[in-house]
C-alpha cells in the first residue's frame, strides 16, 4: 500500500511539473512523388505517391487517438491535403502558419543571420478542403516570398518566437504539419542546436519537444509511426 501511495505521489507531482510547460509534435507532410523520385518541381512535389496516399490514412486513423489543443499547418497543398482528412473526421480545423511553409533548401547556408522575410503571392486553399482551415488575424494571407537561405532562417525563427508567445507555459499540447527543411530549422530554433544536430523528419512520423518548467525544450521522440493501420 504505502508503494502504491508513493508511486501515485511521483506521478501526480510529474503532472503537475508538466502542467506549466508545452508539448509540441511535429508531422511532417506524407510522401510526394518528388520525395519518392528525387525529382522536385511544382508537379511532383504536390501529388502524394502511393505511400503518400496510404500514409494519409494512417495519419488520420493514428491521430484520432491524440488531443491537441490547437493544430498549425503550412499552407503549401502537400501540407493541407496530409492533415484535412483528419480534420474532417475529427471536426476540428488547423491553422495557417506561412512561417512554418517550406524553405532553407539552399546549399549555402551562410550569413543567416541576415535574413529578411517579406511578404509574396496571396495563400489560395483549395475549395474542397477550405472549411478545415482558418486564417490568423495578425497577418496577410500571404506566403513568403524569400530569396536565400537567410531569409528562410528569418521567417521561421519569427515561428519560433511565435510559439514561445503564445504557447509557452501554456501546459497545451500542439500540433505542426509542416516540412523537411523547415521541420529542421524549427526544432534548432526551439532546442538551441545548430541544424545539423537536430534529427531529419520523415514523412508522417511524429517528432516530439517538451518545454521545461525553466522554459528549455527537449527532444523527447523522434519520427514515432502513428498507429492506426491503413484502412482501405
């Protein structure tokens, strides 16, 4: 009895530690023809492989198991297309975070502490998927429009900077649905590292940071498959 007394102390004294910190999962997109092939252009790198399209279902089977308080997304369509089903059968909608958008591909990753984001094109969701998502108040329904890999640096550090406002000490557990390159940067950002320490995301897995009580985030699970099953 008296070990039964003091493991459920332990445990209640871990939530409760929890409770001021933040809980951040990461998803990468599912798999693009271009991911498969090698081959990038704006073709292959918007329609799903065959992968791509059986892990779509598994995200949207596994994730119906989570709770998440608020859930981001890139407004690129290989991004809104992987978590729509989800949204659609959960009845809950994303929001659009053009910080979060691809970026940082380039090969010379110098001066990035230069960057300069600026606004580009408007953000156009397809009609199909539209209700699923809402636009944030505080900004243009815009992508970014950078031209190096210091200007991508900037814009998701502004994600990052963001997240801490909002999110941090919350005791919330969130949601981004976002990309290789920038998935990278982000987890550098919030950890502290340089990019090359920080894992490589994998399409539809699950990487997840946890905010400390000092405001620290650590890097708890990476690419974790979802559970669900493909369901034809």
């Amino acid at each position: 009895m008296f070990r039964y007394l003091l493991i459920l102390l332990f445990g209640c004294a871990s939530l409760v530690a929890n409770a001021g910190g933040l809980d951040i999962y990461l998803l990468r997109h599912a798999e693009t023809q271009a991911n498969a092939t090698g081959t990038h252009n704006t073709v292959t790198s918007g329609a799903f492989s065959s992968e791509g399209e059986a892990q779509i279902r598994q995200v949207t089977n596994g994730l119906m198991r989570s709770r998440f308080d608020d859930i981001l997304v890139s407004p690129t369509e290989r991004t809104l297309y992987t978590i729509a089903p989800y949204l659609l059968q959960s009845g809950h909608t994303a929001e659009i975070w053009p910080e979060i958008a691809e970026c940082c591909w380039q090969k010379d990753r110098s001066d990035n502490a230069a960057g300069v984001s600026v606004w580009g094109d408007e953000i156009r969701l397809p009609v199909t998927i539209a209700p699923q998502f809402v636009f944030r108040t505080d900004i243009p329904q815009r992508n970014f429009a950078n031209r190096s890999y210091a200007d991508g640096v900037a814009q998701v550090r502004q994600a990052a900077d963001l997240i801490r406002q909002r999110y941090g000490h919350s005791g919330k557990t969130i949601l981004l649905v976002l990309h290789y390159h920038s998935g990278a940067v982000l987890m550098a950002e919030l950890l502290g590292q340089d990019r090359e320490q920080v894992p490589h995301l994998k399409n539809a897995r699950l990487t997840h940071l946890r905010q400390d009580d000092a405001g620290q985030f650590h890097l708890m699970t990476t690419n974790s498959p979802l559970e669900g099953g493909d369901e034809q």
